[in-house]
C-alpha cells in the first residue's frame, strides 16, 4: 500500500468510493476548464503579437518625428515645450472574470483643458513637433490596449499552470491511488468472507461429527 | 472606484513625447535608478507603468513581483533603439509557462 496503512471495513470502502467519484468528477471539470482558458490564452497571445508589433512600429515612428523635431528646434527648447502638458490621464480599471481569472480593462479619460494637446504655443516651435505629438497620441491607444492584453495573458498563463498542475495532480496520484485502496479493500473484504465461510463448514463438519458421529 | 494614473520610465529621449499625452513620465539615467522608480510607483496608485526595454534586465525582480498580480501591469516598450526582443522573449515565456513546455 502506498505509504500509510488503511483500514479494511466497509466505512473505509465507502468514504474511499466517494472520493473517488469526487475526484473523477472534479478531474473533468478542471481538464475543461484548463481547455477553456487554453484556448482563450492563445487568442490573447495572438492579439498581444500583433498589438506589440504594431506598437512598436508607432513609437518607431514617433521617435524619429521627435528627434526630427529635436534636431529643428534643438534639445532644450523640445523640452521645454513639453515642460507643462495641458491634458491629464486619468485611467479606469475594471475586472472581467474569464473563467475565475480577473482581469482587468482600462478605459483612460483625457482631460484636455482646450481642445487640442499641443501644450505651447506656435510661435517658437516648429511643425515637426506637432507632428510628433500626433504620432505619439496615435499609438497611445494601441498601447492601453497592449497593456490590458498584456496583463490578460500573464494572470492566464498563471491560472493556467495552477489548473494544469491540478488536473495533473488529480489524475496521476489521487485518483490512481483512490483506485488502488479500493480495490485492496474489496480484495481484502472478499478474503475475510471465504475465510469465514471456511470457517463454518469446519465448524459444521466438527459439530456434525460430535452429534452423529459421523463423518464426510 | 479609484482613478488610477499611467507612468512611463525610460531614458530622457525616449519618453520625453509622452509628457505631452499628459502621462506621469519619470527619467532614469541608468538600470539602478529606474530600477527604484518603478519600485516607488508601483505602490502608488498607478495601473499600467510602461518601461524601456533597456531597463528591463535591471528591473527583473520587480517586473516579476508584480506578474500575478492585476495592478499595476508593467508593460515593456521599445526604447529608441528599437525593439530589443525582451517583451517578445517574455511573451514565449509566458506561453511556455502555459502550455508546459515551448511550442514555438
């Protein structure tokens, strides 16, 4: 047996009988809830490929209006423009629960003074800058957006390889052995029956014996 | 429900454009400095903090605290050199810890 010893009875064969059916039953639940989150994971990690590459073609692009920018007006003037932003981000988180895994949305909110996000005034920048800021304002949704897919499929993964690890858990240690206990039980029950049933044919034999002399 | 903010940490000329978006940007100057940054501002009530992928080596440990958990999501963008491929080698690793074993 492995490990411990358990008792022989018909109490221990039942409540090993219901764990069994329990951990059947919790096995299937959990392999499709692993299968579910699989498969829900995978279409995470196509969007976040594809968010992150495009991305990283925006910020590419940003990146050099801005130094387009830096290189019209020279460093320290850039910098000052952008000293004192006139828009203020704010960020709202909400969670979605995807198979008891939450996770979390954004929806950000601009609070743009005036209309427009350029934060100076025309007269001593040049028109690279504001070129650079649209590129900039542009691939900041993809960005958001990257973000929340980018935690999605971190807190997935993790659900994941716990789930994982469960299904496994349950189908190779608990409920082999749930099988194994149960069957030494019924093996062990089946051989105290013979035993007794031999035991009272001896018995018969001697008593017959005893009262008849007689003998098979 | 608490309005959350965004930071971005990441050399001076990288992240510069995006004072103007009206995000909290934080400069660092080398691995150790941002390293201390996002560990301060992961604390505070920021959601999403977007970091350079030059700094991402020396900020390791945070970016793994802060894995499992829903807030703040650290998210690695590209500095101005360009993709590095660290997001992308972190993207494998989180499929790889998914499915149990590399699939690519």
């Amino acid at each position: 047996m492995a490990g411990k010893t358990i008792n022989p009875t018909r109490m221990e064969l039942t409540r090993l009988k219901g764990r069994l059916k329990t951990a059947v039953r919790g096995h299937k639940l959990l392999k499709d809830k692993r299968d579910e989150m699989m498969k829900q994971f995978l279409d995470v990690v196509r969007r976040n490929r594809e968010l992150r590459r495009k991305v990283e073609e925006g910020l590419q692009r940003a990146g050099a209006s801005l130094s387009l920018a830096a290189a019209v007006m020279g460093p320290e003037m850039l910098e000052q423009s952008l000293l004192c932003p006139k828009a203020r981000v704010s960020l709202d988180v909400d969670f979605r629960n995807i198979m008891s895994v939450n996770v979390p949305e954004y929806a950000f909110h601009t609070e743009a003074q005036q209309g427009d996000l350029y934060p100076y005034g025309f007269a001593q920048t040049s028109g690279e800058l504001d070129a650079a800021l649209d590129d900039i304002s542009a691939v900041f949704q993809d960005m958001l957006e990257l973000a929340q897919v980018e935690k999605t499929m971190q807190l997935l993964a993790q659900e994941i390889e716990k789930t994982r690890r469960r299904v496994n858990a349950l189908e190779y240690v608990v409920i082999p052995e749930a099988q194994r206990n149960i069957r030494y039980i019924s093996m062990k029950l089946d051989e105290n029956e013979r035993g007794n049933t031999t035991r009272l044919m001896k018995v018969k034999d001697m008593v017959l014996q005893d009262a008849h002399r007689y003998s098979t | 429900m608490t309005m959350y903010k965004i930071a971005v940490i990441g050399e001076r000329e990288s992240v510069l454009g995006f004072r103007a978006l009206g995000l909290d940007v934080r400069f660092a100057a080398d691995g150790e400095q941002a390293r201390q940054t996002l560990h301060r501002l992961a604390q505070e009530d920021y959601a999403v903090i977007y970091l350079t992928e030059s700094f991402s080596a020396a900020c390791e440990a945070e970016i793994a605290k802060y894995k499992d958990v829903a807030v703040p999501a650290i998210i690695l963008i590209p500095g101005r050199g360009g993709s590095l491929g660290v997001a992308e080698a972190a993207l494998q690793s989180a499929v790889e810890r998914a499915v149990g074993a590399d699939i690519s």
